[in-house]
C-alpha cells in the first residue's frame, strides 16, 4: 500500500468538467473576437472610433471649462483621419468645439441639446457604418455628450477590454451557474451509470475464503470497468482452485500421519510408567487431535447440510473423560459443571468434539501443570474451558487464532490449534471468546446457537 491519498473518481470529474466547460467557453470568445477582427467585419462597421478617444481626451480646467487634452489616441486618430471634428457638450452649458461640422450635418447642431444618441447615415444601406454619430458618454469631465464623425477604427487594446467587461457581465455569471449545475447534476449521473459496478463492489464485500466459486456480478457494470470485474473473477476461480488444491492436500496428509500416530501410541503404551512416557502420551496425544481436526475440517466443508443435533453437555463430559488421564498426569485437577441438561446445538458432532478437545489439550498445554482445568457448559449454549495458570495478555486475545502463532517461542505444538477451533466453530455459526478466569488465568468460551426445537 503506498502513501498517496486515495482520489474520489467522482470529484475529479466535475473538476475536469468545469476546468473544461472554462477553457472551452474562454477559447470560444477568443476564436469568435478573432475571426471578427481578422475578418474586419467589426472594424468595418465600428461606429463609436472617434467618440471613444474623444471622450477620454475631454476633461476641465481649473474654471470648470472643457478642455481637450493630446492623448496618444488622439495623436493617431488625428493621422489616421487627416482632420476631425466634433462638438462636445455638457448639461452645464459647457462646451467644446474643433473642425467644421460637415454641411450635410450642420442642421442637427441646433437641436443638440434635445438629443440622446443619433446616428447620421448618408448611404441608403442601413447595415452601413453612419457618417456622424451623437453619444452622450461617461468622461474624466464627467457625463458629456460628444456629436463628431467616425472615421476612427476599432482598436485591438478596446475590443479585448469591452471583450473582458462581457465575459465578466455574461458569461462569468453563465460558468458559474454552468459549474454549479455540474457539481449537482455530475454525482448523480456517476452514481447511476457506476450503480453496477457498485452492487458488484457490494457483493465481494461478502466473500468469505469458505464461500467458494462465488463471483462477482457483471450485469449493469460499465464497459470501461469490465476487464476489472472479469480479472477479479478470473483471479476468484484461480483462488477456488489453489484452495481446493491445499484442502485436499491437509486431508490427504492427515489421513497419512493417522496410522504412523497410532502405531507410535501403541509402542508407547508398551513404555514402562514415567514422566518420558506421559510427555510422549501428550505429544501422541496432540498429533491425533490436530490430524482429527484437519480431516474434519474438510468434512465440514462439504456437508455443512446435515448438521444435526448435539448434546452440549454430554459431549462436554466424554471429552473429560477421555482426556482426564493426560489432565492428571501432567498435575492438573478436573472439574465439570452442568447446570441443565441436555443443552442442544446443531452441527456436527464430531467437529464440535474435536474443537473442544483442542481447547482442553491447549489448557493442558499451557496451564503451568498447576490448579484445576474447569469445564462449564451454560445452557444458553456456551462451553468454558479455564485454567490456573498464566492468562494470556489482552494484546494477545486476536493473535492467538492466527495459524503457526504461539504466545511463547518454547511452546508447544505448531500453533494451529485454536486456529482450527475457531474455524470449526465459526463454520457453525458460533465465536470463541477470550477471557480470564477467577483465579487469573485463561478462560476460552465456545458460544453456539442454540438449536430452536428446544425449549430451556
């Protein structure tokens, strides 16, 4: 697993989507601006060239009278015209004059004063620039109205800057309500459009290692991300296959170290009395249990079926009985307590037998060959196997049910029996819990369902 933070596909499409809605939107406007001013159609017909300099150019004295000040616009409107003329005016009564007003126009200059805006067009065609223009404009004087000609052109500096202020006015407004509508709208089509990928997401979350030839669903899920639930199906049957491999290999060689396991007790059972033939009677002892468990393991596997009843209790007591002799010889004490019985579950018998007797041995194993082993069955369907000895660390409480894990390095076994126990009694809808006991040391709990056709 690597350090970099995860990245919500969703999120960094609708940022995508805006970053995108933004760079089209603005390379628009730039291709359109250009087109037209390549094209010299806005050029052509610009009607506003010698009131726009003009009006920058107009400002007062220190009497308040209009003055006209030489911009650099000016300067080149002048070249570019050869002369100009126009009249500017305020609501004040000030005004300011240069050139002669064409004679064709000269009539307007005596209704000026009742005049807003007015276009003069010598030319029949409408669609033609007008020769003369009125404008009443915003100044560094304040608000004036200009009546001059309009030989001036359009220039680059002005058609980006009246550009910016509608991009700004327009379509600045329009982005962000374009934005908005995608970070609303886009979640709610990606949730839709990835549902299948989702349920398909939803049911692996339910593979268990035991649920074999489970797949995962491709109805529904998109094309883009089909070659990813295929792999992980494929990679599930390659799964199903390698664990059936493993199975059958623990059943095959438990099956196998059975008979050398019971030719070795029988040779030890031959072993005149000591503390070397008790030791080698619980290394027997264990091999048996642990080669039990494996194939029962297997067997469950495929008859999960045919639980059936079991008596808790009684299946309780024969453990102890068989298991009594190992107990005291290794200088432990044995109790039973059985409040009711017959206490039902359903299972398998076997299995459940062999799981509890994992748990004494494990007791036997681990109880510092001290105090008494205690064996209690509640009636509610849980069996407790406490001991004497040392406990076990609450860190510990998880570890111990990982396979080849052993609390100590000196310990005994391979460290795959409370594995086993707690597979076993999971495959039957139970857990196992880890406690301790009143005396301080370890108690481990087997809690199964109960079995409904019996009244407590």
């Amino acid at each position: 697993m690597n350090g970099s933070a995860s990245h919500s596909f969703k999120w960094r499409l609708v940022g995508w989507l805006v970053l995108f809605e933004t760079v089209a939107t603005v390379l628009v406007i730039a291709l359109a601006v250009g087109l037209l001013w390549v094209t010299g159609y806005l050029i052509d017909g610009y009607e506003n060239g010698n009131v726009d300099v003009l009006k920058d150019a107009i400002t007062r004295n220190t009497q308040g009278d209009l003055v006209l000040q030489e911009t650099p616009e000016l300067k080149r409107l002048r070249q570019q015209a050869g002369s100009i003329w126009f009249i500017a005016r305020d609501k004040q009564g000030h005004s300011l004059s240069e050139g002669t007003v064409p004679e064709a126009f000269a009539f307007a200059t005596a209704g000026l004063e009742h005049m807003n805006d007015a276009r003069f067009r010598l030319s029949p065609d409408k669609n033609a620039r007008p020769e003369a223009v009125v404008k009443w404009l915003d100044s560094p004087a304040g608000s004036i109205q200009i009546f001059s000609g309009t030989e001036g052109e359009l220039t680059l500096g002005r058609l980006l800057l009246s550009t910016t202020g509608a991009f700004l006015s327009i379509f600045v407004p329009m982005l962000l309500l374009l934005a908005f509508a995608t970070v609303i709208v886009t979640p709610i089509v990606v949730k839709r459009m990835l549902s299948g990928l989702s349920h398909a997401a939803a049911h692996a979350a339910h593979i268990e290692y035991d649920r074999r030839g489970i797949q995962m669903p491709v109805a529904g899920v998109p094309n883009e991300f089909l070659p990813l639930v295929t792999a992980v199906n494929d990679a599930l049957v390659r799964l199903d296959d390698g664990y059936s491999r493993h199975k059958r290999f623990l059943a095959q060689a438990a099956h196998e170290l059975r008979t050398p396991v019971a030719i070795l007790g029988a040779r030890i059972a031959s072993l005149p009395p000591g503390p070397d033939k008790s030791r080698l009677n619980e290394d027997v002892t264990r091999l048996s249990i642990l080669a039990g468990q494996l194939l029962d393991l297997e067997r469950l596997d495929a008859q999960k079926d045919e639980f059936k009843p079991v008596d808790l209790a009684a299946l309780a007591e024969r453990v102890i009985v068989a298991l009594a002799p190992l107990a005291f010889g290794a200088g432990y004490e044995m109790t039973f307590e059985a409040d009711q019985r017959p206490v039902m579950a359903t299972g398998d018998e076997a299995s459940l037998e062999r799981a509890l007797t994992n748990l004494v041995q494990n007791a036997i194993d681990h109880g510092g060959r001290r105090g008494t082993i205690t064996v209690k069955v509640d009636p509610h369907g849980a069996i407790d196997v406490c001991d004497d000895g040392d406990g076990i660390p609450r860190s510990e409480t998880d570890r111990i049910f990982e396979p080849f894990q052993r609390l100590r390095k000196d310990g005994k076994g391979a460290g795959l029996g409370l594995n086993l126990v707690q597979r076993i009694v999971h495959l039957h809808g139970g857990y196992v819990d880890v406690a301790r006991s009143a005396s301080g040391g370890a108690c481990l709990r087997i809690v199964l369902p109960i079995a409904q056709a019996v009244e407590i």
